[in-house]
C-alpha cells in the first residue's frame, strides 16, 4: 500500500526513504523528530514523537526504513506520525532504485543495448577500445546518474543519455554519408565514462557532491586518460586514441562550458550537438513537468534563465523510446 | 567535351559560364577582355584579343556563352585563348544549373518530397499552413540557395538544408516521445521560406547580395509574416499560428545570432538545434573539401575560426543520403 | 479624509485598494485576514479579526472596498483594525486610477496629444498608418502601462513614455536637418503599439504578468505585423510599411537587449536612442525618489547594477514637462 | 578657379593643398615628383617632372603651395601637371581651413554661442568654472577637429560637437523637470576639452596622430585634472567640482569605451547618451555621404560594423540647424 | 581572561567590541537587548535582559565596552548574560585593533618598511614624488583597510597590501633588467593611496562604506589628482608625472575591472598583475582558512565564483613573511 | 666576417642561413633565385643569377649554406648577389643555432638550473616525478621554443621561459608562507614540457606549425597524461599526480586561454599568474626593441591590440637575468 492510496487517518506500515531527519525541542521541552520521507511516490513530512534515543539512533538520512504509523493533516498540509521503526535487514525485499528516481529502463538492460552497439562495430580498434573500456567500468556505472542537479540526474542516467545519444547518432549517419559511424559511436559511448569518478554518490545512489578528482581534474580530461590507458594497454594505435580522446575532451562544445579544445573535425562536432540537444530535452522536459498547459516554467538557469512554454499538444515525459520498452504511451 | 579533357593548344568548342569580364589595354595600347569562364568543373582564365566593340558588346557576367578557343599555358598557368563566341539563343539546350554549383537533387523531387511528409500530417491546421505556403512559394524556392557565402550555397541549397533538418526532425521524435513531429515538421519545412525575399539572385540563380527586405526585415520576421497572412487567409488559429511563428523568428537560437526571441518550447529548441546542425556538418564537410588526409583546413570564420581536420577515415562530401538518390558511394 | 489624515486610535471610513489579502489563524485558534491596503497614498497593514466566512468571502485583492476602522500602532508599525467592508457597488463615484500609482496626464489628453502630431505629418502614407493604428488600438493603450516592472509601470505610463519620445524627435528634427521627422515620429508614435498584446493586466490596470503571445513572439515582431495588416488594408505602400516596420523590430537597439535587427538608417537610429534615453530617465528618477540627498540608491537591475547618486541640486520627479499640465514646479 | 571647372588640358594657377609628395624616378631614370593635391573641393593626382632638386627643397606635405599647371586625363584619370609652384608668402590671403574639410560655423561664431549658454546659468560656481575654463582653452580648441578618424574629424569639429549636445541638452531640460540644466550644461561644454592635449595635429588642423599624454592618460582624466586645477583657482566648491568631474570622466558610458567610471546621476547619464547621440547622428551622416538612396553603406567599425541604409527620403547632410546659419536647405 | 578560557556558567569581566545591538521584546512584554560581541578572538551572542533605557543608552555599535557577565549555553549555542557594563573612560588602556581584525604589523613599521625603499631610489623625481606623497598622507592610512569587502579588508590592510606588492616588484626587477626598479616602486606604493579618500570608516577602523567621492570618482583617478598636485607643487617633471599617473589610472589592468586605460608600458603592466596576485593570493588563503584539508570553500565572488581547495599540504595563513617579524611559523 | 662589416660592393665569403627562396623570371626570360638570407644578425634580400639548374637543387629554405658574393644597393635598399654557394659538410663546423634567434644562455645550463631545482625539493615524490620527467624529455626540450609566434618563440626559449617562472616562484614563496615550494616550482617545472609534441619544427629548430596531436589534444592534456604515465610508473601517490596534472591542465587560466579548469587550489593560482607575466614581459619588451624611446610599438594581436610605449628610461631586452650569466649590462 502507498501514501497516496490512504485516506486521512489512516494507518500504513511500509518502506520509506528517509530524505531529512532532525532532532527538535517542542515548547513544552520534549524531543521529537521532524522528518521528510517518501514512499517512492509520495514525499511527505512525518514527525516521531518523544525521541529521547541518543542522536546516533535516529533514522539515518537516506537509508530506506520500515514504519508503521498514521496519516492526518496539519495546517492543511498531509503529516506522517510514526508509531514505529525499524532499519532494514537481510529479510526485506527491497530495492533503493525503487525509491528514488530513477531511469525507466533497468541499468543491464541500457548496458546490454551500448555492448551490441559495440559488436556491431566494422573498425577493430575501436570495437576493442570500447569494449575494453565498458568492460571495465560496468559496475560503476550501471547505476550512475548523469549528473548532480541538472539533466538525467536519475538513477541509471548516465546509460540513459549516453543511449539516447547513440540513437541520434545512429540517425545522423545515416544522413550523412561523411561521418564515420564507428567513431562517432565510440566517441558517445565513451563521452562521459569518467563521470563515475566525478561524483560521490549518497547511499540512495544519487549525486551528494563533486569528488575531489572531478573538480580539479573533470571527466573531459579524466576520460581521456582513461582511453590512453585502456587503449594502449590494449594495443589501439596511437591514432586512433587521439580521435577518441579529442573527442571526449571537446564534448562540451565551447570552452566557457568546460571544453579543453574545441570540436575540431565531423564526429567531434556531432557528439558534442547531440549530447548538448539531448541534454537540452531533458531538462525542458523535466522543467515542464509540473507545469500546466499554457503555463511557463521557472527560470532555467542551465538554459540562460528561460522560461519555457508548456504548449500542451503532447504529454510530457523526460523518457526515451527505444523500441525495446513498455511503452509509456500505452500505460496514459 | 570538357576543359579538363583537352590537352595543352588543344581546341575547344563549348558553352560556358562568365564568371568575370574586364576590358584592358596591352602595353602596345590594344584593347583585350580579360576573362574567367568556367565549363562547371574547371575554372579558367580566358583572354579576348583585340576587342575594339563597346562595352554593351561584352559577354555579360553571369551568363552562359558558346565559345571556340584554344587551350595554352602562361606563366605556368592554364589560359584560353577565345577565337569566337556568341551568346546563347533559344536553340541552345543548356541548362545553367550545370554550370553552377548545385544540389545533388532536382528541386521537384525535393519538394514533391516535402509534399509528401505535409501529407503526411495527422494535424489538420499545420497541413493547411504547410500545404498553404509551400505551393505559395514553390517557384520562388524551388533552385533558391539556403545562404550568400556559408552553408548550402547552391543552387536547390535551401530545399536540401529544409529537408535533412525534417529527416533529422523524424529520427529525433522517434526517440523523444514528447515531441510533437508535425509542430516541429511545420516549423522546419517553414523555417527559412522568407530567404525567398531575402536576396538578390545573380543569374547564375545563385545570391549577389542581400536585399534591401532582407536587410531591414530580415527572414525569421519576414517568415513569420508570411504565417501570419496566409495561416490568417486559410483559416488557421491563432495559437497555432503563434506556435509556428515563435518557431521561426527564434531558430537562430541566440539574439546574437539573430533570433527576435529565444526558443521556449521544445519543438522549437529542437529546430533550432537541428538548424544548426545541418549548417555545420555542412560547412565542415565543405571545408575539408580541399584538405589532404591528415591536414587541417584553413580558419572558417562562421564556425569560430576554427580550423578542421581532416582525419581521413571517410571520403569527404557535403551531400546528404535521403535513401531515394543514386548513392554517392557507388560511383567512389 | 485620509490615512495620513488620522491620528492613532483614529477612525476612518473610505475607499481602498486591496493589496493582499490572506487568512491567517492566531494561536488560539481564531481566525482572521491579514491585508495591506492602500488609500492611494499610503499602504498600511490591515487585520480582519474573527473572519469565519468561506475563502471566496474574503476582499478580493486588486479590487476597491469600502472599509471602515481605527488605525493603531503595533510593534512600532501602524496598522488598520477593520471593522466593516463591503464591495463597490454602482453607487460608489471612485476610479481604481485614483488608488494605483499612474501618468500625472489623462489618457484621452495624451491620446489627443499624439493625434495632433499625426495631423501634422506632411507625408500622407506616414500619416494614414499611425491615424490607422492609433484609432485600431486607442482602447487599448489609453491607460496601459509601459511595464511591468521596470520603466513607466504605472497606468498611462505607455502614451507617456510615447509622448516623452515625440518631443525629443521633434528636437531631435530641429537640429539635425537630414532626419525625416514624419518618419521618426511614426515610428515613435507606433514603437510599442503591441505592448497592449504583451501584458495580462491586473484588475488595476497595472501589468500582472507577460502573456503567452508577447512571450513568445514580442511586441517588436507583433508591432511589425500590426503595421503590416493594418498598413497593407489602408493602401501604404511597402516600401513605407518597410522602413515602419523596421523601426519597429529594431527599436531596441542590440539583439541582446530584444531587437530583432539592429537599427540601419538614420531615424531608426535615432528612435532607439530616444527610446532608451527617456526610459533611463525614469528609471534614474524613480529610483532616487526614496534617496536622501547625498545617498546612493540601491543597485539597479535594469541598469548594470549602477547605484545612483542623488545630489540633491533638483527636486527629482518622474514627471515630464509638456508644457500643457498644471506644474508640479509651481506646487513645490 | 577651382579644379572642377576646368576643362581637360585647361590650365590652372590656385592655391592648393599639398596631400602626398614622393620622388620616385621613371624608366628612363629621370627623377620626378608624385603629388596628391587638392583645391579644397577636388582631389587629384599631380606631377612634376624633371625634379632634380634636394628632398629638402620639395613642397611641404600639408602645406598649402601656390601652382600653375595643366590638366589633362591619363589612363582615364584626371591628373595636373604642375609646371611652376611656390611656398606661400606672406602677401598670400589664404586660408588653411578652405582647404581641408571644416565645420560649416567658424569657430569665433560657435565660442560665443558657448559663452552666451555660460552667461545664461544661475548657478555662480558652474559659471565660474566653465568661463575660467572655455577663456583658457579658447586659442587650443577654436579650430580642433572633435577625433582622429571617427566623427566631427574636420577643422572646428570639436566645438561643433560641443555645440550640438548642447541644443539637445536644452530640449532635455525643458522636458524632464529633474535634469539640472545648468549642471548638464557644464558638463557638455567641458566634457571634451582635454581633447585640446590629445593629439598631435597636422599642419592642416587635422589630427596627424595621439599624442603620448592623450594615449597615456586620455582626454576623460585630463579633462576632470583641468577641471580640479582651473576649479580649484577659482574657488569653485569641491562638491561641484566632483559632479563635475564625474561627468567628464563617465562620459563614455561603458568601461569599454573609455569610461572610468559609469554615469551615476541624472546629469551624467544625460551628458553620456547625448554624446553618443551626437557621434552616431554624424557618423550615419558622414557614411550615408556617398551612398545612393536605395543603397547601403559599407560596413562602420565604430558603429558595430553595421552597414547603413540611405532611404533617400531627406537629402544627406553631417550638418546641424543652429537656427542661426544660412541655411543648407535654401542652397539645395 | 577571555571567553574561550572561561567554562560554561564561567563568569567574564573584560572589555568586548559591540558588534551589533538590538532592542528587543519577549512574549512576556519585558524589553532585552540582542547583542553579539567579540573579545578580539571570540564572537559570541550577548543578552541584556530587563533594558527599560532609551534608545539612545543603548552600547553603541562598534564602539569598545567593559562588560561583566556568565557565560551559559542556549539551544545548544554559547550565551553571555551581561550583568554591567560601561562605556569606555581615559583610564580604560585598551586598542581598537586588538578587538577588530588587522594586520600582524604594525601601522608604524610598515610605513617606515616603505620610506626606507623610497630612500634607496636612485631617481630623484620618483624619491621627492613618493616622500611627499607618502608624508602628505602618512596619519590618513597608516591603519588604512584596503578594501570593504574583499582583500586585506582589516586594519592596515593598505599598507601590508602596498609592502607585498613591493617586495614582489624588487624580485621582478632582480630578474627582469628591462624593468625600472624607482619607477615600479614608486608606482606600487602610489596605486592606492586615493583609498584614503574612498570610504566611509567606521569607529572599528574598518570600512563601513564608499564614500561619495569614492564611489563617483573613484581612487585610480583621484590618485592621479594627486600625484599632479603634490607633483607640480615640488617641481616633478611632467613627463615622470605623467608616467606615474598612468601607472595608477590603469592598475586594475582591465577597463571592466575600472582601469581608466589599459597598462601601457613594462612597469605598468607589471604593478597591474603584482597588485592582482597579491590580492588573489590574500583572497585564497582567506577563503581558505575556514576549510579542512581536503575540503573546498565556498564559491567566491570575487574571483568568478571559483571554490578553492585546500590540499592541506601547507598551514593556511594569511600572512606574509617581510623578513622582520616574528615568524608565525616559530608559534606553530 | 659579418653583412654588417662590409661596404657596398664589399665581397663576403661565409654562412648563411637561407630563409626563403623562390626561382623567378626575368623580363628577357632568364631564370634566377630570388632569396633572403641570413649571417644570424643582418637580414638580406639575395640574387642568384641566371639559375638553370633543377629546383631541387635550390639552397633549401631552413638550411645553412656557404656563400660568396658581392653586396650592392638597388633602389635603395642593400641586395647580395651570390656568385657561388655549396651546402653543409662535415666539415663546416657552425651551428644553427648562431643564425637563429636564441635563448641568451645555453639549453644545458638551463636544464641543469632545472635539475639543481629539483635536487633541492623536500618533497620526495615531487623530486621522484619531476627528474623522471625531465630526464625522460630533457633531449626534446633543450633547444625547443616556446612557441610558435608569441613569447619565446626562440632557440631554448622553452626552458628560458621555465628558469624564470621558478625564479619569480622562489620570491613569491619566500613572501607567502602559506604557498608550497616544492609543489609550484614542480608545477612550473612541467607546465609546459608537452610542448615538446605540439609542434612540428623547422630544420631551423624554430616551430613551422602546430602538429597534429597539438591540435587535437594540446600541450595542457598532454602534459597532464605525461605526468600520469612517468608518475604512476615511479611509484607517486594518485593525491600528489592530481595535484600536479591540475596545475598543467590549468595554468592557462582561463577556459577561452585554454584552461580545462580553472585554477583550483593557491599554487596552480600562482602558477597561472606567473606563467601569464613571464610571457607578457617577453612580449612586451620584445615589440619595444625596435620603437624610439617615446614612440609607440605596433599594435599586439595577444595582448589585447595595446600599443605599448617606449619610455626610454631603460635599455629595452628581452633577456632575463638569472645571476650566472655574463651580464649584458656589461657589454652595454
């Protein structure tokens, strides 16, 4: 049963993301705990009442726990009181993934999709290099979002977008007799593979911050070395890595937004506009969400402080068709 | 027979193009034309000895004329030396597009092309806007190039631009569920239809110069005027009208770039997007024309001075593969 | 009588204008409205207590109410206690220009004002538009604001900025022999004719937010097509409508501040100067009207984030002097 | 007689202006002198032949000289053969200023203009200090072209400019009831007087080049030192002196044009747009010179490379209507 | 004693800085004072409770008081009950710039650090320049902060900025012998003299504000009127005072950072990037100091919203070692 | 003997450097060389009459030759005519690097100052990586430039150019005690030792263009990939390669100068500010070699189009002094 499915006072027992947990004094003295939490769904406040444990027994901030208590309102807004808690063990059946937001496709899958993209290479080198690189960084980014606050900064974002990328890419080809395939692909499966060392992750697998090495160093350049690395180790020409590395350090398009050189032949141009304009869908999606027919969003500060327009003529999503899923669509 | 067939003193009868007329005096104070003339693969220069005719009497700039002449060198330099010429007469079966540079593709079968994907509209109002403009501007659009000295400035330039940004439109909507395929299809095929009254042709059917309109005005408002009139004319409402119009006086994408208002919904972010695109794989291509394999092209003032690599991996070609034309890859 | 009129612990029984109204709870439990309210002269904080009656009940904020009460003074702060409202009714002889900050000129004075200006015209084309389009829209912009919040935001401030622009093109014309007065004072009357499709007004007059129309097209590009219908149905021909429409789109002078082309001939050079000039002066005054002489204003979005500088040489006024009002000099 | 109103092979004796002088030598090895001089309305090409003279003995660049010569026409180009010339001597009534491009007012009549403004403010000290000044700079800016290149670069430019701005600042005034117009005024009469030690000039009056006090310095903080010094010696109060000075060291504006600080009142803000006004007003006029109506003009760097278009609805003129002149007007 | 010594519910006598103060009521009607205060090393919040005093008895801000109180922990923060206080008396021997922050040296020394560099100079324009200056103005900045808000914003910033920048400038000429040693020595203890003129202090000797001069003229140019008056008053040649004098009106190097020129030869370009780095680095280490090893900063605005890492390879300070005082590093 | 030694029609026998030279015609149809060439001081234009030989047997550009000839004047300027020239042989025993412009001390000395740099770090891992860098590239950058047409683009400039960043880095830290030595001079060390693969160099040892990897990838990337590769091959912790490789990546400063990052941390913000003014005193005294004391340089393309002026106070050099050179003071 979820928040949403319950009427007032009514009681629930359930998992539930802790997203905030702090320790307060009433005006008569007694402690309590003021929380926000989410069922996956629903976020709401919840309070726990006489709290007298040491603070080190407190529900810790996102980490998934079972409760038991009642739903009522409180100055007109919904309020969680919990009667009961426990932390998780070995015996729940839970996945964090299903309690934070995250890609609509599962990370194997999305991971499946990049390596037939790979074997289908015609050019050996960088079907080696890639395949090599993948290999390699599977288990981090299987999950790994695409980014701290601004586009697909999901659970299982980073192959989300990377996926979508090649999808355009694929399309582009096609279009254009001059563009390598095998490069340009190469190029957006290996773009951003060293955001996995860009970030520290929060226990809910979503972005707490910039890692040291992503600050000073950045996955441009990051990915890069990690290309020259892998590459060499696994015999690819010194050529071919050069191609693959400037396109990973040029992605970004212009220096002002962290580019070390500009896009300086056919593929690099065309990875660094796809991953602009995918990234650009995302977030006007993702802005317009919440916003009604015929209403603006908010300012975007990532998109120069626009304002976009919710038109209205189709459902908003901030979701990709690949072919292969159960198609939102149908579930509207 | 072609100049580039003909040895050195070779002969040559054949229609050529004007590309340059000059009348000059010798040291010995006779008068001569100093000419370049192009059979539309090879380039030239010509000499007229001993033109004693008026001015009126040159062959004008720009247009096609039957020449005989002799092939030497000079100064290391091919020259040809005209013996006798005329202008055309109606008997003459040239066609100027063979002497120009052109698109790949017939301007009937392109716009028979973007007929047919108007047809293809579920929405009732963008097929009668679409439909309403098209046939409106066929004849004015059907050779038009896309610009003055940058992209797709050719003869049929801007009917090929228009249709790679809808083929690019398709793939991006198969992909983004959100996106509404024939707004963004309208606003495409629309975008630069106002380039009709924003130049001064040469007869060559390429562009001598902006007009005075197209200066002034410019052709995102021109075009969003032309909306205006003939959406109004046929009944099209004005909200969809206004979509349309926002999508062609904001695909520029920046103000510095010329757009009246920055695109703010996202089928006109997408067609700003693939705009750009379409321009730049077409000025990259077209630069690296002339590059050997592993040099670089000169600066591109339009792509921020940048220089291009050509990294060899891919014949160079500025063409587009619609699936419907004999490939180039063939002939190669 | 008036707030300012009052004493503390005084009584007043008048008209005013609902600023905000929001229902509150007091810790007891009650509860009551708290507003801001305004006599047209001075805002002051207002409290309904022991409001029981539904939400729809409450004083409609932007609408005038009869109100009557005591002012007192709470934490330093005076603040209204009422006791009695009621809505206006058809009896009440009170205008909302009376109770929001607007032109110290009536509309219809100013509207006649520019009407004269367009009778002087000696260029008939030029004449026969502005008569047009000023007869078309004078419902529309007799009372408009020039803003929302930057310059001119007051009611009638649109025929004030208007008519502050024309005096200075008219001295503009006396000095410099080779500018066309008709044409620049056309183009300054009709310069932000659409401004009256940008804004969604509030119930008192003064802007509330942007609609969608002048969002996403403008009131640059919507002028230019209001001069083009309504130009093209009254015969002018296009070269005029041309230059017209061109001093429209271009009066903002630098694509980054909203124009769609930069100004390109002598008066829509001029226009934007103007056009700029007068809107600084009543930024400048406006925001030194709170500034004690020898005090800096603070920073000032609109113009770089300038603090400005009142020396305190003039009593400052965000009034022009057209020479046909009563003087505010001589009640100084 | 002037240039233009001889026939070809017609003979001339004037006084003219000597623009250009190299010795080069013929193929015949003979040494010869090739001038550019001109009348003050007409330019031409000028040779003396046979110059065996030292190169000390050749006429003075920028010197007016006293020829007699024939002109006839070579390779379609009119050119003068000088056959006798001479140095001016004192019995020769001449003046530099009709030969080389000037203001329409002599510099005595527009002084006194300056002067009788002064004579006209209330305020003691500002009329002090602009006398105390415009007396001591009287001799160095009587003549002074107002730049180098860019506008009002003719003999007496300077104080044209000055006087221009000062018309409008009179409108201004007269409109915005804040504007204190004896402060702004000042302003515009001392705002470029430093300009008297920015260049180095020409024999002619014209600017040859920057001096090093106007490239080290500048004309903006020169300008607010003479003001500090003569203010100072008259006992001119520090806080005028320092509004003052503001005004003169913002007058650009931008930092980008030179500005030390950005314009912080009224006055100051006035002083800078007007400024503008008055160079761009000039400049559009000075371009438009020589183009046709219906054509454009070629690109003006300081006016943001825009090319300018003559709508031949006025005629062309870099000249202001003082009121006071024999009109241009009557002259066409 | 001082508070960090004392335990909690430790009583305090002692002298403290007012902070701030602020009259108060509690939901029992009885009136308090909110202070905070500082001892010199320790800011702490400060209650008065029971305040039935006017306003005007109140401690004033900013000034020096002699308190006596316990200290108690509220809410978790540390508390000062303050049961007497008064203000200072005669015989009260305490300093201002041991309760605000300053610089390790003191006023005096630094001062005498830059007259004995002005003794060594070999120029006898620059020597009788600088001592005259630096005389002129000894008393005005001897406790002088540098700036409001950012670098070296303590007492005696000024000087220990200047000295910093001279000791740098000695090693650049010891290594650069183009480079006038007097004249970039006597540049950098010129450029910022005019601060002594540019802000409002408050009784701390810190910055309150700009003052007015400061803010409309601003200390590059005012500092030049200042060498031209002290200069011409003891017979320095124009040309050294024009080099001087550009040295200061261009040191912030950029005209968007208010250089009034941009640095024109070696010295100027030399004090220009000294004085940058010699503010930058004062910059980091203070952003710095409040971060663990490992840690970042905050964003700061002062250098493009960069955050700073501290790699904890070295202690942070924000001291510099002239050589002469007792080395921080001894104490650690 | 030397160009400079020899009076017109003087004979010279000697070694020059041959900078360009193209094979001509003359009016009567003889062949000849027409050259410019070198002795390492003196420039000048050189004849090689009546050449028939191949053109593969011109003297080729870049390349030392012994010539003997006769100088001569034509049309004023001096003109050498070569009567005999032969390549290199064994034999001759010069060097290039005296007839190009060269670093004033010997690449050895530099590299060993480097070396005795690096002797002297506490640092052990810092000294581990810096040797192996420096050993393992000392053969590519002992002679190599620093750049292609900017500062130091001379023999040995590269290691010139580091010598003094470390000697300004020796006093900057001797100042703040917060920067740490080993870890800025090891920054500066290394800054730029990836120059040794972005260019392609002349026979001459000066750059003739950018290579490819320079292009694509750039000496910032490069570097840092270099230190990772030396680095974990020595066995340095990842936290000091960061350090290091983030000092490389930024030490351009700013993204549009090429930085992949900003700098992050205070010895990448010294490094940058110390590499920016080594580089800008180079240029700056480099244009002024050849201006007048109180004359202005041409304008500078890479700082910003200034002109700089010559104050004449100082011989103009663009020599450093590092303490252990033969001062040219001296010979002065």
């Amino acid at each position: 049963m979820k928040l949403k499915e319950i009427d007032n006072n009514g009681t629930l027992q359930g998992y539930v993301l802790v997203k905030s947990c702090e320790k307060k004094t009433t005006k008569t003295g007694s402690t309590y705990l003021d929380m926000s939490i989410s069922d996956g769904e629903t976020d709401v406040v919840a309070k726990l009442w006489d709290f007298r444990a040491a603070d080190t027994e407190k529900p810790p901030v996102n980490s998934l726990i079972l409760v038991r208590g009642t739903l009522s309102t409180y100055n007109g807004q919904p309020q969680f009181k919990i009667d009961r808690w426990r932390p998780l063990n070995e015996n729940d059946n839970v996945r964090m993934s299903d309690y934070v937001p995250s890609a609509a496709f599962e990370g194997e899958d999305m991971f499946r999709a990049l390596m037939q993209l790979v074997a289908s290479f015609r050019d050996a080198e960088l079907k080696t290099l890639a395949s090599a690189v993948l290999n390699e960084y599977k288990a981090r980014i299987l999950e790994l979002p695409a980014a701290f606050r601004l586009h697909h900064a999901v659970r299982g974002g980073l192959l989300l977008h990377t996926l979508s990328i090649c999808k355009l890419a694929e399309a582009v080809c096609a279009l254009y007799v001059s563009a390598d395939r095998d490069l340009l692909l190469c190029g957006a499966i290996l773009h951003d593979i060293a955001k996995s060392e860009e970030f520290n992750l929060a226990p809910t697998g979503l972005v707490d911050s910039y890692s040291v090495p992503g600050t000073l160093i950045g996955h441009l350049v990051r990915g890069a070395m990690i290309v020259e690395e892998l590459g060499r180790a696994n015999g690819v020409s010194e050529d071919t890595l050069m191609l693959v590395e400037h396109m990973l350090i040029s992605h970004h398009g212009l220096p002002e937004y962290g580019a070390a050189v500009r896009p300086l032949f056919l593929e690099a141009v065309l990875l660094s506009a796809l991953d602009t304009l995918d990234a650009n869908v995302y977030e006007v999606e993702n802005v317009l969400k919440g916003v009604e027919p015929g209403g603006f969003s908010a300012k975007v500060w990532a998109l120069e402080d626009r304002k976009f327009y919710n038109h209205g003529r189709r459902p908003v999503g901030t979701d990709v068709d690949f072919g292969w899923r159960v198609a939102r669509e149908k579930e509207n």
